[in-house]
C-alpha cells in the first residue's frame, strides 16, 4: 500500500486547493494545460507546497511521459539514461527536484 501522503496528494488541477491564480480555470497554466502546450516552468517554494505535485498533474493531464530526477542523487550517467528514453517519446516532461543543487557536470549534459 502507497504511504498515505501519495495516496492523498491531489490528481488533478481541480483537486489543488490554493494557487488559484495558477490553477484556476481560466488561469496561465489551466489554459496551458488543456491546450497542451506546456512551456518550460521552474516551480519554487518551500518543501511541502506543491511542486512535485504540480508537476504529476501536468504530466498526467497532458498525457505525456513524465521523468524525474533528483538534483541531489543523479548523476552524469542517470541524466543521459533519462534523455536517451525521452529523445524516443513525444513531449516528455523531465522534473528535476532539488535544481539549485545540481552539479556543473550535470548541468553540461542537459
């Protein structure tokens, strides 16, 4: 059984309370979602606000391959892995968690 913080994280736009302004019908990034065209995003804020969440839901909604990556962890190698998979797929989205940590090797190859 999944720990109880994925089972209760939100699934879709709708099920986001707050950010209104961000995903509210209407909204930037609603209207962006729906038409599916998605930009290059990068989400800050505190541990615990969303992001990763955020991220799932575009993907998700979007129908599109979505790959994650942790800035901390990952290195040279698991980025070409990654990119190797995703040169093959149609409008993957690639979340890289933690950003601001990422190595200048990493940051070379992407």
């Amino acid at each position: 059984m999944a720990p109880l913080a994925e089972r209760m994280r939100p699934q879709t736009l709708d099920d986001i309370i707050g950010q209104e302004h961000l995903t509210a019908k209407g909204s930037v990034l609603h209207k962006a979602i729906t038409e599916g065209h998605i930009p290059s995003m990068i989400f800050w804020g505190p541990p615990g606000s969303g992001k990763t969440t955020l991220a799932h839901i575009i993907a998700n909604e979007t129908h599109v391959p979505f790959h994650t990556l942790s800035a901390i962890s990952s290195g040279v190698k698991d980025v070409r892995e990654v990119l190797s998979i995703a040169t093959h797929e149609k409008n993957p989205i690639l979340f890289i968690d933690e950003i601001h940590r990422l190595s200048p090797a990493v940051e070379e190859v992407l």
